[in-house]
C-alpha cells in the first residue's frame, strides 16, 4: 500500500484521534480495499481516496481498531458514487430499488406514490443542497448501508405523507402527543401505523414494575410532585429520588422500546429514530396510561 494511501487516512481522522501505527496499517487498508472490490467488482475508487473515506470514520483511542467495526465495503460504494464513478452509481440505484419498496411497505403507498419515494430517495442521497453535502456522504459505515438506506427511504416516505395530508389529531389513548415544535416522520409513523401496540407495550412494561416503583411515577408524572415532596414522603433526600426516577424512567423506556421492536420487527435505523421519539415523548405518555391505571 503506497505511502500517500496511510498520510490519506491519518489526515482525515476526526480531532482527537488516537496515534496510528503506519507499518501495521499500510497492510489493513490494502485489505479493506480488495475486499471492498471484490464485494463492488467494477467500481474504481483510487487507494488515496478510499483510504481518506475510511479515515473520516475510524476515531477514538485506537483508529486501526475502530477501523475493524466499519463497513468499510459499503464506504468503497458510498465513496465512489460520491466521486461519480458510473459502476458505483448503478449498484447503488440497484440497492435503492430492492430497499426502498420493503422499507416503506408498512405506510400502504400505492405503487405510483413508491416510485415518487425512490426518487426523491436518490435526489437526497446524491443531489447537495445549498451549504450541505449530498445525503450519502452521512453514512459513516457504522451500520450496512442497506439498512442505513432503510432509514432514509421511511423519513422520506414519511415527510412525503405529512405533506400531503393534515396532521390528525390523536385521541387521548392514543400514541404521544404531536409536540408543539410541529410534525416529526418517526412520531407520525408511531402515531398510524403503531397506537395500539404503544399503548399495549407501556402498560405491560409499567405491570412489571415492582409497586414502589409504579408509586414513584405516579407521584411525579400523574401527581405532578416535586423530588423534594417524595423525599419528605419517603423519608429520603431529594437526589435519591432523582436517582430512582431516573433509573424506573429508564427501565420504561427500554422496556418500551424492546416490546415495540419485536412486535413492529424494526429496522436498527428504525430503532434508533424510535428510541429517540420514546425519550422525548415518555413523559406525557405515562401521564396519560398512569391515569387509567
């Protein structure tokens, strides 16, 4: 592996970057790349570049380590369209089009409204807007691209529906409120296509809860007191409180999250949007189910 191909990855490293050993990483990137072309046979993308594609996304203490984890042949692939070369750009569209139908297959789109997502998929995959890259130069290979592709086809799709319809308003066993900020993809998808098993999955999380637990919740959502007023109530300072709620929050959330993930068979792109959604919208959630309880 040439020289310039190491000094490439190195000078991309993101700040902070742990020191590399240049010897033993020369051999690594060689690896990386003929695997990647074996994986992408007829893409070109040069040694100096796919070796700085690399760099960006291998930090941390031990870069060659962090390296190891990448999907350093879907970075080839992304790298190379980046650079336009013809033979990226057609595997990619051939990935777009096996991805983007299965991804959006919950929302029921007819086919002519499928075809619409897909290319307005590729327009914000590869086309930059005004002061930021094209889309695909976001991946940083920490998971397969296919899945990555997954995400982005359900945000569009979904953005695509808000904008064509008005937003419906949720009764008061519904999923989590719309939050004032206006609408969000990942809440709009819980909202249609998963109220009933968001309710389902919170009240079977909240049941397994031990009673000292479900009374800290109902005192601080549904009761609406302060950490100090449980504290005088339990007989205990307000920062152990603070350390209970925190910890039965937690436990709510990933018990949430792991029910919803089976019963909704997500996508890890999928999951992550919905994890985030579930973090900002728990609290009026238990409000609401904690008062039927």
């Amino acid at each position: 592996m040439p020289t310039s191909a190491v000094s490439a990855f190195q000078s991309a490293l993101p700040a902070g970057a742990g020191p590399v050993d240049a010897a033993g990483l020369a051999p690594v990137l060689a690896a990386a790349r003929e695997r990647a072309a074996q994986s992408y046979p007829g893409v070109s993308l040069g040694a100096v570049a796919f070796a700085r594609a690399l760099g960006a996304h291998a930090g941390g203490a031990n870069p060659v380590e962090a390296l190891g984890a990448l999907h350093t042949d879907d970075l080839f692939l992304t790298a190379a369209c980046l650079a336009g070369d013809a033979a990226a750009l057609e595997a990619l569209e051939r990935l777009v089009r096996r991805t983007v139908p299965p991804a959006v297959s919950r929302l029921r789109l007819d086919s002519a409204a499928v075809r619409e997502v897909e290319q307005l998929v590729r327009q914000r995959l590869l086309v930059p807007h005004p002061g930021s890259p094209p889309k695909l130069a976001e991946y940083g290979g920490r998971g397969a691209l296919k899945q990555w592709l997954r995400a982005v086809a359900l945000r569009v799709a979904l953005n695509q529906l808000e904008a064509q319809r008005p937003e419906a308003s949720l009764d008061a066993e519904g999923a989590p409120a719309v939050a004032a900020a206006g609408p969000d993809p990942e809440l709009a998808l819980l909202k249609q296509h998963a109220r009933d098993e968001f309710k389902s999955a919170l009240q079977e999380t909240l049941s397994g809860l031990s009673p000292h637990e479900r009374s800290l919740l109902r005192l601080y959502f549904l009761e609406g007191l302060t950490v100090e007023q449980i504290g005088r109530m339990e007989g205990t300072h307000k920062s152990t409180v603070s350390r209970w709620l925190t910890r039965t929050r937690a436990t709510v959330l990933l018990g949430v999250q792991r029910r919803l993930g089976e019963r909704l068979r997500l996508e890890p792109g999928e999951y992550d949007s919905l994890l985030g959604l579930l973090r900002s919208q728990l609290s009026l959630s238990l409000h609401r189910v904690l008062k039927t309880q």
